[in-house]
C-alpha cells in the first residue's frame, strides 16, 4: 500500500477504531464498541480537527496536494474538432467534487468502496468450513477473488475470512470477517484459527512488507493438520513450506518463474465476467485517437517512467489522446512528467472513477495502453480485450501469456510508442485486433475459474476429516 504525504492527516483520529477480531462487521467488546456510531464519528472528527491546529505544517501540505491533485484530475483533454489540436478545459463540478471527497474522507472517514457477497444458488446443509486468510480485504484483485468464491462457492462451502485490514467503511456485506492487524500481536491469530475449525484453509499471498503477518498465519494453519492452499497474486516466489498442499499461480508467468520447482503448483487464471464490458460501442472521432490507461499508481506493477511509452507516441502522432484512470502516489509523479515533456495538453487524468464507470471510458478509446513494469495478471486487460480493444504495453510478465501473442508489446518505451502509433493510424489492424482480444478474452470467463477452484476444493478435502463426518 503506497503512502503519501496526506497518511498522517487522514488517518488523524484512528485510535478511536476499535482493535482485535471484527465479525461480521462488530467490533469486539471495549470502551469504544459500547459507543454508538455517531458518537465515534464525532469523537473521530473532533480527534481530527485537534490534530490538525497541533500540526498545522501537515494540514497546509495535506491541503496543498489534495487541491493540486483536485484540480489535475479535474482538467478535461478536449477538442473542438478532429482537425485541431487537444486542449485542456477545468470541469468546475469535476473540482469540487474531488475536493469535498477527499475533505470527507480526510475528516469523516467516509467509507471506502465495499463488495457486497452474492450467493448464486440456495446453500447446501452441510457444508465443509473455509477459511481464508488475506492481510487486506481492500478493493483489488485478491479481494475480487474471495468475493467471487463467496458467490459463486459459498452455497458448497462454510467460509470465513482472517484479514488484518478492511476498507474504512468497515467489512463487506454478506462476509464473516476476523481481524488481527499488523500493529498487534501475531499471537492472536492462532486462537481465532483453530476456533473457525477449518477444514480447508486459503492463503491468498502476495509476500512483501505484510510477511511478518503471513508466517505465523501460515503457521497456525498449517499446524492444524488440514488441507492449505496458498494462491499466489503477484510475482513473488510461494510461501516456502513442504506442508502446504497446493499452491496456485495466477498465471503461467508466475508459475514458470517463481514455483517451477513446485511439483503441486498449478495456474488458475483470474476470471472475468464479460457481461460487466458488454458494452455498446457508439461511434466517436475522438475514441478514434484515444488511448485508454487504467492501473492504481503504485509502484508494486508501475515505474516512474510508466508514461514514457505514451510521451513518446504524442510526439510520433500529436493527435493522440491518452486517458488515465487510477489514483496512487505516483499521480503527481506522472503529471510533472508529462509536463515536463511538454506534451500536458494530450493527457487527462481522471483519478479513481466508480466501477459502474469503467465500461463506459473503455468504449471512448482504441488502444489499451498496459505500461507495467512487473505484471503477475492483471484483470485490467482482458478487460480491455473483452471491449474489443487493441492491446499495446512492454513485453514484461504476464502480458505475452494474456494476449496470446507478443505483437503488440515492445521492448522499449520508443518501439511501445511505435506500435500505438501505427496502430492507430490502421483501422483495419486495429479491428483485427479488437475481433481476436474479444475472442481470447472468452477464455479468462469467471466459470472456467471457479470450476477450477471447485475442483481444487473437492479434491483437497476428500477424505473428508472426522470432525467433519462425526
């Protein structure tokens, strides 16, 4: 999780959340769980305000980059015809929106984005117990995956999550949840593992600064005697444990560089539901000269050079537009660059925007731009793929095995600039390429994935334990 100089300011007030297991959204007993929830809004507000008169250094710098980031993400790249040149024009509404959200989130912790748990058929009576375990259960694509076994295998399988952080709003609707965080002791997680009595446990993994959380989780499960599973998210080598009994990569990149060695890995890839992008293209000038970005900017996938690649291709074709969708510290990083390159006119910067949104800003570009540097996945592009776009980023990763072909990466920013630009001035390559990405996307659908998962789960608890069968 990336940090920026706005952590301190909005995270003022914190000790007024309550510490240790968290079910089903309660917190545990306490001087603060008797209080109601206007009163800890209030007494988290007024915490806020106090520390803001004490440190007003970090209020002023909080205020400065949260109205600079307003207003770069408020400028919308538009032009009047296809004949002339991109201009940037300040969407007012845009600018106080972004600006009162980020006050409230500041000040009253207005809730983060939340997934509310679906089940998709009626529930068995008798249901092996599942437990997951997964430092954070924040929007993402980890979370993604918890949420769609709940949907779609909850009905089969008695599952409860083990996370040491939920999004600010509190946990997601329809999901038990037990929290221990990073800042407590780990010892706290044997107890509340052994009490789910689980008869499969899933380690969803991605290493890193949370390790010092994962091992002793890994311990307590492990010692149990039951089946666990480690999902591999990112590309990081497995949790290195000869008595884990399976270990899933999220892609045939990750399997081959970082478990070849494991003889009980396997590749499930990530799914995606297609009737999310089924969305109707109109026809636009300018989506003919667009190019869509949409990535969280951090560091764990993008580099501070990310947008290279698209300077360049302004450059090369000075009619090109690129959007960029996404939030993170690397924001400001990426808008001085770009401005610095002299090219700031040709991209709009849109933030974080809803879900529900994202169909839409797909269907206003040609291109999909994916600049990562490291890449285990990445649902971004078979979505993107599914919308019938055309795929252009650098041949790190992942990328090759999601596309199918490693015709539209580059190996540098100048020949991943390249690429875009003869792309776009091709309509009929394009349309080619939309045609075969909408095709090989079918392959990455949310059925294939959960049956996958399905099968796993079957196969590691059979024999079925004798607590299960007493």
């Amino acid at each position: 999780m990336g940090k920026n100089r706005g952590e301190g300011f909005r995270r003022l007030g914190d000790a007024v959340e309550s510490r240790g297991n968290v079910v089903a959204g309660q917190p545990s007993s306490g001087v603060f769980s008797r209080l109601s929830a206007g009163s800890l809004a209030a007494l988290g507000l007024a915490r806020r305000l106090a520390a803001a008169l004490f440190s007003p250094r970090s209020t002023v710098d909080f205020l400065v980059l949260l109205f600079r980031n307003a207003y770069e993400t408020a400028l919308r790249c538009e032009r009047p015809s296809p004949a002339e040149g991109w201009r940037l024009r300040l969407d007012h509404a845009a600018l106080s929106r972004r600006i009162q959200r980020g006050l409230s989130e500041a000040l009253l912790d207005k809730p983060a984005p939340r997934y509310s748990v679906r089940r998709r058929q009626p529930i068995l009576p008798r249901r092996p117990r599942l437990l997951h375990i997964i430092p954070n259960v924040f929007v993402g694509g980890s979370t993604q995956l918890v949420v769609d076994l709940h949907d779609h295998l909850g009905h089969a399988y008695d599952m409860e999550v083990l996370t040491a952080a939920v999004p600010a709003g509190g946990p997601h609707e329809g999901m038990r949840i037990h929290r221990v965080g990073l800042d407590e002791p780990t010892d706290r997680l044997q107890p509340i593992i052994a009490a789910a009595r689980p008869d499969l446990v899933h380690v969803h993994y991605w290493g890193s600064t949370d390790d010092c959380w994962y091992q002793p989780a890994f311990e307590a499960a492990l010692s149990l005697g039951v089946p666990v599973i480690q999902n591999v998210n990112t590309p990081i080598a497995p949790h290195g444990d000869a008595r884990i009994a399976a270990t899933v990569c999220v892609s045939g990149y990750v399997r081959q560089t970082f478990a070849a060695d494991l003889p009980n890995a396997a590749v499930i890839h990530p799914g995606i539901d297609p009737a999310w992008f089924a969305y109707a293209q109109k026809p636009s000038a300018d989506a003919a000269d667009t190019v869509l970005v949409v990535y969280r900017l951090d560091r764990d996938k993008l580099d501070d050079d990310a947008l290279d690649p698209a300077i360049e291709a302004v450059r090369l074709r000075p009619r090109t537009r690129f959007v960029i969708v996404g939030e993170g510290p690397l924001l400001p990083v990426l808008i001085e660059r770009v401005r610095s390159s002299g090219v700031r006119e040709n991209f709009d910067f849109r933030g974080a925007v809803p879900y529900r949104e994202l169909p839409g800003i797909y269907a206003g570009a040609r291109v999909f731009l994916a600049p990562v540097a490291r890449e285990s996945f990445g649902q971004v592009v078979p979505f993107a793929m599914a919308m019938g776009l055309a795929v252009v980023g650098n041949r790190v990763g992942a990328l090759p095995e999601i596309l199918g072909s490693s015709d539209t990466l580059g190996a540098s920013a100048a020949e991943t600039a390249s690429i875009m630009a003869r792309l776009l001035d091709n309509d009929d390559v394009l349309e080619r390429w939309g045609k075969l990405n909408r095709e090989r996307a079918a392959s990455f659908g949310l059925p294939a994935m959960i049956g996958a998962y399905e099968t796993l789960y079957a196969r590691m608890i059979a024999p079925a334990p004798e607590h299960l069968s007493a």
